[in-house]
C-alpha cells in the first residue's frame, strides 16, 4: 500500500490544466470521481488497491484543483479530457473506473477509445440513458436546458449553497442523501467538504448527465445515440442498495444492457450500503476490483 499519493498537473491540448493524483504500480486504472467531488475523495480507495495496480485519479474539467477556461455541454467533453490526459502520459492499455457521475464518463470512454480500455468497473454510478431530471422534486417535466436547471426551485438552495461556500448546508445534504449509512470522521469529512466546494460546473455538469443517452429511445431530455450496441468493455457493476443519489434499479439496468449486448458483466448490490460505497464498503469494493482487474 503506497504511502504518498503524488498530486502532479498537465495542460491539455484545449488548455485545460488537469491535475491528478497517482500512487502505486501494476496494471493502470483510471479512477473517475463523481459530481461534487474530487479524486482527493477517492485518496482511501487508492491506498487499497495500490499495492497491485497503478492508479491514475484526475480532476475532471471544473472540479477540485482542475481548471475550467471551456464550458462543457456533454460527457463526452470529459472523456477526450482523460484521453488526452493518458495520452500525455504515454499509457495505452489500461482499466478506467467511475463513481456516480464518474461512471457515465468512463462508460463514454469504453464506446470511443475501446480498443484501450480492458475493463470497467462502475461504482454507484449513472445509467445508459444518463440521468435527465424531472422538475418539482421529480414530479413535474423533465428539465431540458441548462436554464431550466438553473430556474429550477429545487436546486436553488444547492447552488446558493455552492455561490456562498455554505459548508454547513452541503454537510446537511450529504447527511441526507450521501453518507446516509457510515459517514467519514469528522477531521476526513470537513476536508471532504471543502473539496465540494471546489466544483465550479454544477449546473453544467447536471445538464451533461440528462443528456447522456446511449439507448435507442429518447430519455425525456435527448434522443438516444444507440451507442450501446457499439460497448464492447467487460465489465464490473457496484452499488448499494440503499443508493439515494442513483436508484439500485439503474444498476440492474446496466447489468442487463451489457448483457444483452453479449458482453461479459457481473454485479454485485450491497445492502446496508449508500451512493458512497468508498465509506460504506470499502475493503469488499477494494477487493472486487482487484479481483476482476487481475
């Protein structure tokens, strides 16, 4: 198990300055964290699997230490990020693993660098069809600008909350709907606070999730690409049962997506267990990947 998790920076080919943590040796893995989120909260996970793989965990564009000079609309924008960020480091084989949001940009990499990448493995993470949003608590229409989202009452407290770096409102939320089984230690989880407020693409990013659609049908957001019969990436599916954040059932989807597109997939649901299996299950999650990964 690395010790020191090593911060290091490049700068893309669009400008961007992305910055990334790095520890261990073997096999690589890419790590992608989630929505209001950094790779400083996957630091735990790292450690674990280190002594056997090489991991790679970057900022995504407007999060954490990352810069965001170019606005994205789609995960794919992302995606071309880690591509060139791997490219820069000379890494051309290698398995990329994504939480939550995380997980849609990993599965977009499977579809257009699929020759790279040998493995997935999906960690709480967003569907085939993205994660279009409904109005009024997910009652009313589907949101489908990113004006809508930013209109939204439902959302206004969270960006106001982002706007004035309001701690206390985030670490209520997170309470709720994230850490709503083991929470972090109460030093781990002020840093891990701050972190979040690091994020400076929210309604960006929640418009990039609803229209993230790889599915022949339209999703109430976007018409789907069909993309799904082009995933060709055996892969590994984790998630709690108790999941607020990405609903088990999106997990079991994915599983039979996958399947029915002759792929090898495996799943594995925790009970007792939220959207961050990192706090919740972090030595079977630890073990799992490096199960299906070696």
């Amino acid at each position: 198990m690395c010790q020191q998790i090593n911060t290091e920076k490049v700068i893309l080919a669009n400008g961007e300055q992305i910055y990334y943590r790095e520890c261990g040796k073997g096999p690589v893995l890419v790590l992608l964290h989630g929505n209001m989120t950094s790779s400083f909260h996957l630091e735990e996970f790292m450690k674990s699997v280190s002594s056997e793989l090489r991991v790679i965990a970057p900022d995504m564009r407007g999060f954490g230490q990352s810069s965001y000079n170019h606005p994205v609309s789609n995960l794919n924008d992302l995606s071309e990020d880690i591509a060139d960020l791997l490219s820069q480091l000379n890494i051309e084989s290698y398995a990329i693993a994504g939480w939550s949001t995380g997980g849609g940009v990993a599965i977009d990499h499977c579809i257009n660098h699929h020759e790279k990448v040998n493995q997935l493995v999906l960690i709480s993470s967003i569907g085939m069809n993205g994660y279009p949003i409904k109005s009024n608590g997910g009652q009313g229409d589907y949101l489908k600008s990113k004006q809508a989202i930013l209109d939204e009452p439902m959302f206004a407290p969270v960006f106001s909350a982002f706007k004035n770096k309001d701690k206390h409102f985030v670490q209520g939320l997170w309470n709720m709907v994230v850490y709503n089984h083991k929470k972090p230690t109460p030093q781990n989880y002020d840093l891990l606070i701050d972190d979040v407020l690091t994020q400076v693409n929210l309604a960006d990013i929640y418009y990039s999730l609803s229209v993230f659609n790889l599915m022949d049908e339209f999703n109430g957001v976007a018409n789907g690409t069909g993309q799904i019969h082009q995933f060709k990436t055996p892969t590994l599916i984790l998630h709690g049962e108790d999941d607020l954040v990405i609903a088990v059932d999106t997990a079991r989807h994915t599983h039979k997506m996958i399947t029915e597109q002759e792929v090898f997939t495996t799943i594995k649901i925790y009970p007792n267990s939220g959207h961050s299996l990192f706090i919740d299950q972090l030595d079977d999650i630890s073990h799992q990947v490096l199960t299906f990964i070696k």
